[in-house]
C-alpha cells in the first residue's frame, strides 16, 4: 500500500507504571498499514492502559510511540487525534446533550487535521459515517433512545468521522449477542475497507479469528506471543494465562492422549 | 390596572441587565464547572471601559458594548489559559477559592486605577422616555433590554451553529471523549471563560448606564447571576433569558410592596430562589438529565 518500508505504528519498549506495578511493561511491536491487529489478554494486562498510551491519555514513563516514523511520545491527547489516530472507549461515551447526527458531526468536524472542515461539511460527513455503521435512519435521535449495540455503533461512528488512519477499538464487542457479534464485525469489515488501519482489543476470540491476521497476547503488561491468531491461541503460555497452570497441564495429557487415538 | 402593566414593563426591563448578567455566568458554570465568583468584578471591569470611553471620548455607551466584549473575551481567555486551567480537574472548592482571589484582585486593580468614587455614564438621552397610555418606558432601559437579548441570541447562535460551539458542546458533554476526537481542551476552556467574561463585560456597560458603579460594585451581580441560573436551569442560554426576566419582574413586584426597600425585594428574590431549588431543581426551563 506505501512506498516506505516503515511500520505505521511503532511501539518500542512502551513502559506505564501505575504506583511502581508496572500496568504496561516494555511492550514492542509494529503496527503495518491496513492490516488488522488484534489484542487479548486476561483481565488487567494492560490492553487498555496500552491504547491510552498510544492516544496520549496516558504519559508513558518509558520507550517510545513511533507514528509513520515521527516519535509521538508525550504529545497531548488532541494532538494524536488530529495525526490521524482515531479511538473508541470500551466503556462508551457518547456526547449526551447531543443527537446521533451532532455525536458524529463533532467527530467530523475536529479529528484529523489532514481536511480543515466546515460544520456543513462535518454534517454531510456525519451522514456518510452514520450510513457505513448502520445508523442513518436514528441519525435524528437523542443518544439516550439508542440501545447498547447502538450506543458502540455510535462510539465507532464518531471515531470513524474524524478519518483516521489508524483507529483503536476497545472492545466494541463486549457485551454483545452473537447476532449482534456478527453485524459489528460487518461494521468493522466495511470500515477496514474504506482504508483504515484497525487495532482492536477483543476478549470474544471468535472476532480476533475472525477477522485478525495477526494478534498479539499481553499478560501482566508483557507481550507474551504474537503470530497467526490460531496459532497463538493454542500457545501453551496463553493457555496457561488465560486459564491457568492447572488447566493448561490437563490439556496438555488430553492433547497427549488424543493424538495416538 | 395601569400600576400593575407599570410594573411588569419596568420588572422586564430590568430584567434585560439580570439576563446579560447571568448568560456568562450560566455559560462558565455550565460548561466548566466552575462557579465564577471573579463574574462581578469583570462585569464592573465592562462597566469601567464604557465610562472611560464615554467619559475620554463622548463615544456613546450603546457604541462601547462590543469593545467591552472584546476587551473582556480577551482578559478571560487569557484568565483560564493562564491561571484558571490549571485546576480544572481540582475539587469544586478549588475553584471557590481561586475565583474569590481572582475577584480580589481584580477589584483592587480598579480600586488602583479609578480610586473609589461612583461613576456614572449619562449620555443625553438618559432619564429620558416615552409614555403609551401612561405607561412610562425609559429609553436606557427599553435598549438595554434589547441590547441583552441581542447578546443571548448572539451567544446561542454561536454555541449551536458553530465549530467552537460544538466544541463547547462536547468538551461539557464528555471531557475526555471530546480530547479524543480532536478537541483542544485547553483552548476551548479558555474560550468559554472568554465568551462569559466577554458577556461580563456586556452587562457591565449596561449597567453603568442605569447606576453608578464603583469598583466594589461587583459582589452583587455575582449573587443575582447564581440566582437567575438556577431561576431559569442550567445548561441553555434561552433558560437563562427566562430566568434573568423573572428576576426583575419578581424584584420589581417586590419594591412595589408598601415599605419595602431593595433588600426586601432580594429577600423575595432568593427566597423565589429557594423555592425554585425545592420544588423544581431544574429551573423554570431547564430540562432533567
């Protein structure tokens, strides 16, 4: 897709420490124009103290952020927005006050300073943005009248809006039905497909197989594998964070007694 | 009949000051969270720069309205970017503190430059009116009350149509989601100051054209303005426009009752105040979240 030979995210010995423990601790790793890259972890890995790094609500106390080869270390939350760096909260925070349509103007009309935008412009891309995640027609209604399925269409919409070239999800799927699994990762299909980078944070595993080349594992703010998301998830070491020591070992007899049969 | 139509014109026109006094005051609280116990002193700085530019030029008050907004836009934002940033996130107690000192020194600066005498600003036209069915409508105050309008109007304008205004919208809504999306924080901080300040200022000139004011002259806006925002509810200009009006139809009904003075007439207004925060909690027009 580009000329340079550089990652367009490059995180090099990423270090947060929250009181001494150390939330996020030398993480590395690349992040390649267009792909899509998945992140899991157990509860309290650092996967969104991570995001909050790279978006520059966190300042790190280590390493370095690289975007399209420039450090962006340090640099305020806004500043990372307008590279091009777009973000959705696990927890969604939707601007309350304000329609669908408005929550997604406001993203349109700051967001990446690549297009200076007009409110009417901001407004025709809000429209867009609502159509590609599926909510043009509550496009009118207050946020509060949205469901939660809605409510994480919106977060992506309003993230969507500022055209990032790189957008971080955290979490989007979480508490969501298996019907309403499969429309959202139609959603983040069809925003991949505009051109956008995606890096997302997922506990459902079926979305990281699903649509994930490449994963990567954290564990207590190390990153502890990164390959195929098949192939990493019957890593032992994954197995054994997410499920423990003891269940890792019975799975490795069953494995072993399956194999002759 | 007549003495009563008297005073609903004289409590409305009175109200145009209330509303140009609260507008700021709900914006600032509102957006930022802080309640801005400097909002008198900068109404009295307004109201300093009209008369001097009345008093050194002849320049008529109704002229000096828009230098007062910019001269005032200009010392808040440089307030919040400067001083008033710096503990945004602080506890509400914080900012108690820090806009009661700002208040301190802004009117010991006056105090510093003007001395303590009252001033006033009489253009020719002032205690002068006209009569429909005798009922008297004072010039100052019937353009005053449009001057204040104007303003809210100005204001709700500039928070729903344009990018600062959505700016101002979200960074109230949610802070750090707004921070993601782009949002200047800092900046869009020190602009809502700026435009309560610039409203300050507003108030201030109008002001001056209808009382003497001194530097100290201040405290009492501040107090008018906390009530006419929880008259009206906080969070909407037009709720604030409400809000002012009824202040001055309640004051003036107040000073109508034989005996009372203008402390009487405050005791009604903040006991309507009371009243309003008991039995309403979200003003007259405001709408629960």
């Amino acid at each position: 897709m580009s000329t340079t030979a550089e990652p367009q995210l490059e995180l090099r010995g990423v270090t947060k420490r929250f009181g001494g423990v150390g939330a996020v601790d030398g993480v590395t790793f690349q992040v390649e124009r267009g792909e899509i890259l998945g992140i899991i972890g157990p509860n309290g890995a650092g996967k969104t103290t991570l995001l909050n790094c790279i978006s520059g609500v966190h300042r790190v106390d280590g390493g370095d952020i690289r975007w399209e080869g420039r450090s962006i270390t340090g640099m305020a939350p806004h500043r990372v927005a307008r590279l091009g760096i777009g973000r959705t909260f696990q927890i969604v925070r939707p601007f309350g006050s304000m329609t669908v349509r408005e929550n997604a103007a406001v993203g349109a009309l700051f967001g990446s300073s690549a297009a200076r935008r007009g409110p009417k412009q901001a407004f025709e891309i809000a429209d867009q943005v609502l159509e590609l995640v599926g909510l043009k027609a509550k496009a009118g209604q207050p946020v509060s009248a949205l469901t939660i399925p809605d409510r994480k269409r919106l977060e992506v919409a309003r993230a969507v809006a500022t055209r990032p070239q790189l957008l971080l999800l955290d979490e989007v799927m979480a508490g969501l039905n298996n019907v309403e699994i499969d429309e959202a990762l139609e959603m983040v299909r069809a925003v991949h497909a505009t051109g956008v980078t995606v890096l997302l944070i997922e506990h459902v595993m079926r979305v990281i197989v699903g649509i994930c080349r490449r994963a990567i594992v954290l564990d207590f703010g190390h990153v502890l594998a990164e390959g195929e998301p098949e192939v990493v998830l019957r890593d032992e070491r994954v197995i054994k964070a997410y499920l423990g020591e003891r269940y890792a070992k019975r799975l490795r007899t069953e494995r072993g007694q399956d194999s002759p049969s | 009949m007549a003495a009563f139509v008297q005073l609903v014109i004289l409590g409305l026109l009175a109200g145009g000051v209330y509303v140009a006094v609260g507008v700021g005051f709900g914006l600032v609280w509102g957006v930022l969270n802080i309640v801005n116990l400097a909002h008198g002193a900068l109404v009295i700085v307004g109201g300093y720069i009209t008369w001097q530019l009345f008093t050194a030029f002849g320049l008529d008050p109704f002229l000096t309205l828009p230098v007062d907004a910019v001269a005032l836009f200009v010392l808040g934002y440089a307030l919040q970017r400067g001083v008033i940033n710096r503990i945004i996130r602080a506890p509400l107690l914080f900012t108690f503190l820090l806009t009661f000192g700002l208040n301190l020194v802004i009117v010991n600066i006056l105090l510093l430059i003007f001395g303590s005498d009252f001033r006033s600003v009489t253009p020719t036209y002032s205690g002068q009116g006209f009569e429909i069915g005798g009922i008297v409508v004072p010039y100052v105050r019937l353009t005053s009350l449009g001057a204040a309008i104007l303003l809210s109007a100005g204001l709700a304008f500039l928070l729903s149509r344009t990018r600062i205004g959505l700016a101002i919208h979200a960074i109230a809504a949610d802070r750090d989601a707004a921070q993601l999306v782009g949002i200047d924080l800092r900046h869009a901080y020190a602009v809502t100051y700026g435009l309560g300040a610039a409203c300050a200022g507003v108030a201030g000139g109008l002001i001056a054209m209808i009382q003497a004011i001194t530097p100290t002259a201040g405290e009492p806006y501040t107090l008018q303005a906390f009530v006419v925002v929880i008259l009206g509810g906080l969070g909407r200009v037009s709720a604030t426009v409400v809000g002012g009006l009824a202040f001055g139809l309640v004051e003036a009904f107040g000073q109508s009752i034989p005996g009372s003075g203008s402390v009487f007439a405050n005791a009604i207004a903040f006991g309507l105040m009371v009243l309003v925060l008991v039995t309403r909690p979200q003003g007259l027009m405001g709408r629960l979240r």
